[in-house]
C-alpha cells in the first residue's frame, strides 16, 4: 500500500470532461482510474459523469469505458468481467462509477446481485446526495433536511424529511469481501482504498463522499473543503468494512461545529435550530453506534 | 448427426451448445426454464464451456450479456412475456450498441390478466425495438435457429442482437424427433465471432456514448442498415447450412401451395403446422388455397409477401397478437407490404389463440370460407361466454 | 498520455462508426471558454507538494520540473487548487 501524490500515475484518464466547474464526482473518478491504471474498465450509468464524458465525437475517458443502462451499472459489469475471463484475460479492472441515485435507488439491484454472486468487480458510489444530472431532485442518499428540487423547502415542508440511506452497511450485510467509505476531501485514504480493492478477489464496494457545488450551492473552489468538514463534524466517517469486520479508519478528536458545515451550503440555509439539533443528535446516536461496532484504528 | 427425442426448449437448448456462447446470463420464467436449467446442466457436466451467470432479474441479464458481448464475447439469455418487458429497456441498448446477442423468447400472454400460455402479444409489442425476430415452427427449426442466429446476428454487416421465438408450451414443451448435429459440422458451420465493436486492452474504446442531433440520425441509419442487411445473412447462413447439415431454408418466408392459390393465409410460428394441414385438406376437396408462414418478422419480407400472393383473390393474416386499438401487429405490417406493391385484393385479420386459446381445424378451414366471400374482416378467434 | 485534442472531428456518414465505439481519447472541443479566472502558479512561492495536481477535479494541473503548471485549454477555473495550495503560490486572475 504505497499509492501517494507522489507514486501516482501522471497519466490521465479522464479529460476534457464537461462537468461543472468544481465537480467532486469527476474528481472521484479521475483519482480512481489514475490508481487503478490503464487496464481498467469503466461502466458508467446514465448520469452525471456519462452525460459530461461521452458525447461522440468528444469522448473524455483515454482508458476503455462504457455506458450502462441506469439500473445496469453492476450487472454490465459481470458481464464485462465474465466476457473478458472466458476469453483467457485477467489482468484487468472492471469498475463502476455510478452516482447516489444509480446505486442506492435503481441500480441497488443489480448491485445486490453482484455482490451476492461475489463478481470481481469494483463498485465506486460517488455520492453527491441528489439527482444532480437531471436538477437537484431527492434520491435516497439526500441527507435530512436537504433542500432539492423535488423535497423544496416552505412554510409547511423544509426540505428532504428522510435520513440517508445506509449503503456502506446495506452493501457489508451481503458479506462482500472489501466495503469502504471515503470522501473526496481525504484523497490520500481514497487512494489506499482503491489500491487495496484492486488486490482482492470478489465484489468490492467504495463508497465517496463527493459534493457537487451546483446541487449543495456552494462556490467552485469549496467543493474540497466541504468534503473534509463532512468528516471533521461528523456527519460522514471513513470506514472499511474487510473479513467481516467494520473499522473506523479516522475519528475525529473533537467535532468541528454542525451548523458552520450546514449554513454553508445553499441547500441547508432554511434549517431552523430544532431542524440542527435534530441533526446533531442523529450524528451522535451514529457515532455511539460506530464506537459500538467499529475498531478504531 | 444424431437423432434425440426432444422438446422445442431442449432443442434450442441442443442448438446453443453446440454455438458455444462464453457467457450465459438468464433469469427463469414459464415457460423458457428449461432451457436455461439444460444449458445449465451442460456448463456443470462440461459439454459447455460457458460462464453462467445466475442474475437477479431479466433486465441484469441482457444488461450482463451486452457486457459480455461489448468484450467481444458470444453472450447468450433467453427470457419470456413480463421478462421480455422487464428488459425492455435492454432490448433498444443491444440493439443501438449493435451487440449480436441472441435471445430466445418463449412467446407467452402479458398480464393482465395473469397467463402463463403462449401468444405473441410480448414479442410484438417490441417488434420496433431494432432486433432480429424470428419465429420457429417445431423442435427440429428451434435447434437449427440457434445455430443460424449467431450467424446472422455476428455477420460484419448485420452486428444486431437476435430474437429467436418459439411458442409457449406449443413449441417449447412438446417433445419431436431432431437430427442433432455434431460439434464438428456446428464448427464447421459457425465462424468464431470477431469485432471492433468491443473494448479493447490493447486498443482502448469507448462504447455506448451519446450522439446528439448532429449525428444521431446517422447513427440510427446505420443502426437500420444493419437490420436490413439481415436478409442477405439469412441467405447466406441457409446455404451454407444446407451444405453442412442437409437442410434447406427458405428465407424470411416459407411458401406452401401458394404458386396457384386463389385463397393464402398468412401466419407465424406453431400454428403453421396445423395450418398446412388445413391446406393439404382443403387442397384435396378441390380448393386453391395456400399458405405463407412469416419466418421473420424484422427484416420484415415485405416483398417477399407481395410476390408470393400477387395473384391470390383474398389475403389472411392469423396472429396471436392484438395492438389494441387497432388490429393485429402482423396485419398492419402486411397491409403495408400489399400497399407498396400496388396489391388490393382484400385482406382480413384473425386475431386468435390468445392467453394459449386453441385454434382449431374447423377455425382455420373457416377461415378460408370467409376468404371466398372477399370481404375485410378484423375478427377474434375463440372469444367465447357467447351469450345463447 | 492523456485524451487530446484531435485535428479531425468526424462528420460524415463515412467518418462516423458503424457502431457507438469510437478511439478512446478523442477530443474536439476545449473547455476554456468556460472560465472566468484563471489560476497563476508563482513558480518562485510553489513547494512542489503537488496538493494542487491532487485535488484538481479536470486533471489540468501537471507536473513540470520538480512544481506545476496548467494546461489551460481545459482549466474551467473553479479554484480549488488556489484553496488547497498551503503555500499561497497560486492566484486567480480575471480573464481579459
């Protein structure tokens, strides 16, 4: 496990793309193939990063890449994996890059059964918390409160009312080999991630954290600084999930403020104090939880 | 060539092992199943090298095949009626990516209601969606279908993903004598596929992008060439099969005593059978009928219908399929074939065996009465609860 | 390597696939019209640590000579590498 800023690959692999300024999930993406290398085979779903990176004659991927169906990310992957395998070809990658939508809403079928059927794949969630492809509309992975497209926030009704799904722990109760989460403000532990997925046989899963400036309404240059503050208040946490054991890869010693992460952000500013204590005491139920169930590393 | 004692599933089953695909994916629903569970059965005693993958719906299978096949792998599934709408979506995937997947469908009723018996409403409904579609009449054409499917759909000039169809339980469950070819003459017969449509390690690609309006027609043109092209493989295919295996296709049409005909009923898959039966009948009591049984659906044989009854008084077509709010799928695409040629005599449309309704002798030899009356009818079949 | 711009952008039906695959890669357009500002690397203040090359969501920064620089065809500007860089060696500045 030796992947750094400085062992990286100077390649590129995704370039040219026509994602918005400031876009966490091309970042995700681009980080990814730069650890995993030239032998990788990307599936891409219908969404965000399809849409900006594949629009003939403008096609932004230099490694072999593909769109899926949008339900189809893990299944065309099996097929790829299967395909290539039964030609003789195992020196390869076969990852997924579907966004939150595509993973825990319509994909989450396909998803389960690859894992069920322990595909060697890797599956990379980026995760911007909404429909953003499409406008901003609630998926399950949009955190309580969020306002969207589809959840406004009013007088009667302020914003999403359903806490986000738990995909990293959907995803370990299938006893996949290799589960982690990460965010795109930690690239150094996203970068291990990826590198010590490549390295196991079976269905790996990665789950990033990746905000999108335009859906979160946060400037262009904050999309980094936000994804760390995610984790140093709390309301995400760097995990893995490897031989059927969960460990907390990173605890912070002391939570930065709730509030300052949320009133950022264009999609929160309509919280009330109750709506921020609602938060802040869910956070702390998780954490009980995580300190519960989890080694500390 | 040996000869076997087997159903319509377990022939195309036959035909599918000696094709070789390198991954399998499918999901069971009544009444394909035995054709994956013997296909199955092949991969675990090792007369099928094959990677079987066991997913978890009808869409991950077609999704898991074009996998496969954008690899440049010989991808397999089969599916029926709901699962054929379940991948619906897949269908137009496999079709605009030119993946030559080849699928059989049991021809089964959709719900509602609820049926588990054979018509071809769910193959129809798709006959837009950019595929192949051919109907088998018996075992012995099922088996000898696979085979010819990947032919077809592989040829360098088609590269479109193929929909064999056989009726349920009709076809699929009842048991005939096949000649089984050998591996050998199957190898000799079908070349190994090879593609540029794939992603490649040493020539990397990237497959199944966007094309905006600039260049989407194109796309799509090309995508209908392909299809069109189908003709001239099915051609080739038949004559080579004829030389290997000894026997003879006829294209996208078969005739039966049309030549002379004054009377044709136009149908597709298992009712064929009963239909040339109803023929020779009719043909011994003095009548001039005859039959034209559509082998394909797309390529559709358009001037291939017109040709062969240019000189008949009165068209039928039989189907086991309704587009509601019209008539039948089948008939509408004829109507068109006799239009283009200049042809009027009438032609009628018999809507029957829905939900595995039998259609009778007495219904087909019924049939060719009406015809003489030289009428246009729109007519079910077999409604029944006829009030007294 | 990198995807890069190509000099032939395909047009007519003969140019385009038969198929959707096409070369990987294959770049017609830039994206720096996109932007507004653009970051400028103080090469004297730059420690190399390369945090601006990590984080940069297009890929645009590059290694170049022990510090970085951008390939401002496809820099849109967003500013993440100025947020990052520890060093304060990187503004932005308005595009004329």
């Amino acid at each position: 496990m030796s992947v750094s800023v400085k062992t990286l690959q100077e390649d590129e692999f995704f370039y040219g793309h026509k994602a918005c300024a400031g876009c966490g999930g091309s970042l995700a993406v681009r980080i990814a193939l730069k650890v995993l290398g030239e032998r990788s085979i990307a599936v891409l779903p219908a969404g965000c990063m399809s849409a900006v990176g594949f629009n003939f004659p403008q096609l932004c991927f230099g490694n072999n890449a593909i769109i899926s169906t949008f339900a189809g990310t893990a299944s065309m992957l099996t097929g790829i994996e299967a395909g290539l395998r039964a030609q003789g070809i195992t020196d390869f990658h076969a990852v997924g890059f579907a966004g939150d939508g595509g993973t825990a809403d319509i994909g989450i079928q396909a998803l389960s059964g690859a894992i069920d059927r322990n595909d060697d794949i890797l599956y990379i969630c980026y995760d911007n918390e909404a429909y953003m492809n499409t406008g901003i509309q609630k998926s399950s992975l949009t955190p309580f409160g969020a306002k969207t497209t589809t959840t406004p926030a009013g007088s009667n009704i302020r914003g999403n009312l359903r806490p986000k799904k738990n995909m990293f722990e959907i995803v370990a109760a299938h006893g996949i080999p290799y589960a982690a989460t990460a965010s795109i403000g930690y690239l150094n532990d996203f970068m291990g991630k990826v590198e010590k997925a490549s390295t196991i046989k079976g269905t790996k899963y990665i789950h990033i954290l990746a905000p999108c400036p335009t859906g979160w309404g946060i400037a262009t240059d904050e999309t980094v600084e936000i994804a760390k503050e995610v984790v140093d208040c709390g309301l995400w946490y760097l995990a893995e999930f490897e031989n059927g054991e969960f460990t907390l890869n990173h605890k912070p010693k002391e939570f930065t403020d709730i509030r300052t992460y949320l009133k950022k952000q264009g999609r929160f500013k309509h919280l009330t104090e109750g709506d921020i204590e609602t938060i802040t005491r869910s956070r702390d139920q998780k954490w009980d939880a995580l300190s519960k169930n989890f080694k500390i590393r | 060539m040996a000869k076997k004692f087997l159903s319509g599933n377990e022939a195309f089953a036959e035909g599918i092992r000696l094709a070789r695909p390198q991954v399998i994916s499918a999901y069971p629903i009544t009444p394909q199943t035995i054709v994956v569970e013997r296909l199955s059965e092949m991969v675990e005693d090792g007369s099928l090298q094959s990677e079987f993958i066991h997913v978890e719906s009808e869409h991950s299978a077609l999704s898991c095949a074009m996998g496969a096949s954008a690899v440049g792998a010989r991808a397999f599934t089969a599916t029926s009626s709901q699962g054929l709408l379940y991948m619906a979506e897949c269908l137009t995937y496999a079709s605009g990516g030119r993946f030559p997947i080849v699928m059989m469908n049991a021809n089964r009723s959709t719900a509602l209601p609820w049926n588990i018996y054979g018509d071809q409403r769910d193959s129809l409904s798709q006959l837009d969606c950019g595929w192949i579609q051919a109907y088998a009449e018996n075992a012995q054409e099922s088996l000898d279908l696979a085979l010819m499917s990947y032919f077809v759909a592989e040829h360098p000039e088609v590269s479109t993903p193929f929909m064999a169809n056989l009726d349920g339980f009709v076809l699929t469950h009842t048991y005939e004598m096949v000649d089984v070819p050998t591996p050998d003459q199957a190898d000799a017969f079908l070349p190994a596929y090879q593609t540029e449509n794939k992603l490649d390690l040493e020539h990397p690609r990237n497959l199944a992008f966007s094309a905006g309006p600039d260049h989407n027609t194109a796309f799509k043109y090309k995508e209908h060439l392909g299809l069109l092209n189908a003709q001239k493989a099915v051609a080739e295919a038949e004559a080579r099969f004829v030389e290997i295996f000894g026997r003879q296709y006829t294209g996208l049409t078969e005739n039966y005593r049309t030549a002379d005909a004054d009377y044709i009923l136009i149908t597709l898959g298992s009712i064929a059978g009963l239909a040339r039966e109803t023929v020779d009948r009719l043909r011994k009591q003095g009548e001039r009928v005859g039959l034209l049984r559509l082998r394909y659906m797309r390529p559709f044989p358009g001037a291939e219908i017109a040709e062969a009854v240019k000189h008949a008084k009165a068209v039928a077509v039989l189907e086991k399929d309704i587009s509601f709010g019209n008539e039948g799928t089948v008939y509408t695409n004829v109507n068109s074939a006799l239009l283009k040629a200049g042809l009027s005599m009438p032609s009628s449309n018999y809507i029957g065996g829905l939900g595995g309704k039998n259609i009778s002798q007495t219904e087909i030899e019924g049939i060719f009465r009406d015809l003489k009356q030289e009428t246009v009818r729109i007519q079910f079949l077999g409604i029944g609860g006829e009030d007294e | 390597m990198k995807p890069y711009l190509r000099e032939h952008v395909p047009t007519t039906l003969s140019d385009i696939p038969n198929t959707t695959a096409y070369e990987a890669g294959y770049l017609v357009t830039k994206n720096a019209g996109w932007r507004n500002v653009r970051p400028v690397i103080d090469v004297e203040a730059c420690v190399g640590c390369l945090q601006c090359y990590l984080y940069c969501p297009d890929g645009v920064i590059y290694k170049d000579g022990g510090k970085v620089a951008v390939d401002y065809d496809f820099c849109k500007g967003c500013g993440i590498c100025k947020t990052i860089c520890k060093a304060g060696a990187i503004e932005m500045e308005a595009e004329t």
